[in-house]
C-alpha cells in the first residue's frame, strides 16, 4: 500500500530536513527550538542551546538574554537616579525658599562699628558690631531709655523707619511677640557681636585702611525669622568696592 517507482522499487514518502532529523524523545518549545523530552532547564543553563548534526538551535537565546539583563539594569540605574535626586532637589527648593524669604523682607542700613579696633581685620574677616540707634522704651529685658541696653537673647529688636527710610532705624529691644508693630525686627541672639563680614584677601589691606576714614554700614534684610540677611558693606554710602576702586 505504499508508493512505488516505476521500476518496481519502493519510495520511501518525501519528509522535510527538520522532519528526517528530528530526534524521536523531543518536544517542541518556543520559536521552533527541539530539546529532548527529558531535560530540565536550571538555573545555570535555561538558555543553553541544544545541538544535534553540528545545527545550534536557539541561537537567539543570547541575544535575549543580554537585551532582558541590559534592560533590567536600565530601569534599576533610572530609578536609583531619581531616589537619589527627590531629596536634592527638595533641600534645594527648602534652601531657595528660605533665601528668597530673607531677601524679600525690608531693607536697613545700619551703622558697624569695629569689635576691636585695635584688629578691624582677623584674617579674611572684619569683625565688627552695630552701632544701633537706640530711641524709645525698651520693655523686654532690662528697660532702657535712649541709652543703650545690654541685648538679651530672649528678646528681640524693633526697627522703625525715620526720616530716611531704611537708614539708621530708631531701634528699641522688645518682647518677640510684639514684633507685628515694628517696621522690621532682629533677634536679639542673631546681633550679638562679634559678627563676621568676609573681605577677599587681595582686597583686606585697602579695605582696613579705608574704614578709620570712612562711615561704615552694613545693608540687610530682616527675614521672617527674625535672622539677618547681609547684603552688602558700604564705606561713606556706596558699595565698599566701588569706593575703593574710585
């Protein structure tokens, strides 16, 4: 009942190449790969080819197993990135906020006097202290008229606008609850001398020889915390560089 040729012999049916060399204990897996029916994928060798007459099937498998572990890597490494990046960027905001609080607050120029005048320069810094104009009652701490008291940490200082608003403020020392009827106000901690202004290096020889000749002041802003944000020396008015570059 088979086929026969022509001359008598029989002819075996036409099998495709895979077909005559298929091994009779496979099965078929994925994307056309043979592994006989046996074997068991580990850990180790899940994507090792199977190899019969010198054909390697799944040679794709290497392939997907470096696009699956680069790919892998990639998500790992950008999430790695962003943990790494949120709370930057938060103390970053926090930071921001806060300077453009202080920045954006009143602002005063007030007359320093040096901490020492013997040493106006120690290092890179001048060491000095406000000359504040002390006007009105004190009613926290000691109480003091006109004169100028002793700064206590707990209290705080209330500035008031004079003629020239912004420059050398009428000043009393107040309790801190009672700041909302000042025109700005300072911790009474946050002034206590010494307090530092940096001078570049190059510049602290001519600065000190300028300050026993000149009005000096420093110009600040009163944050909402009650901190000082310094803005700037100034020597008869003017910034203290444009002074000594004239």
């Amino acid at each position: 009942g088979g086929l026969h040729h022509p001359s008598g012999r029989a002819v075996e049916p036409a099998q495709s190449r895979h077909c005559r060399h298929r091994h009779p204990d496979s099965h078929r897996l994925l994307r056309g790969v043979w592994q006989p029916s046996g074997y068991r994928r580990g850990f180790g060798d899940r994507w090792n080819a199977y190899t019969r007459d010198g054909l390697a099937l799944g040679a794709q498998a290497p392939g997907v197993r470096s696009r699956a572990h680069t790919g892998g890597h990639e998500v790992k490494n950008r999430w790695v990135r962003i943990a790494v990046l949120i709370p930057i960027l938060g103390l970053l905001f926090i930071v921001g906020r806060a300077e453009f609080a202080a920045r954006s607050g009143p602002t005063w120029h007030i007359p320093i006097e040096g901490y020492d005048p013997r040493d106006l320069l120690h290092g890179r810094y001048l060491r000095y202290q406000f000359r504040f104009n002390w006007q009105g009652q004190s009613d926290c701490g000691g109480r003091f008229t006109g004169s100028r008291p002793d700064l206590d940490p707990d209290c705080c200082l209330c500035l008031t606008r004079t003629n020239e608003p912004g420059i050398d403020p009428a000043v009393r020392q107040t309790s801190c609850d009672e700041v909302e009827r000042c025109d700005g106000w300072l911790r009474a901690e946050a002034v206590e001398p010494p307090l530092r202004f940096f001078v570049p290096e190059d510049r602290a020889q001519q600065l000190e020889n300028a300050l026993g000749k000149r009005e000096t002041s420093i110009e600040l802003t009163s944050g909402p915390n009650g901190n000082p944000a310094i803005i700037e020396l100034y020597l008869d008015g003017a910034p203290w560089r444009q002074q000594l570059d004239e």
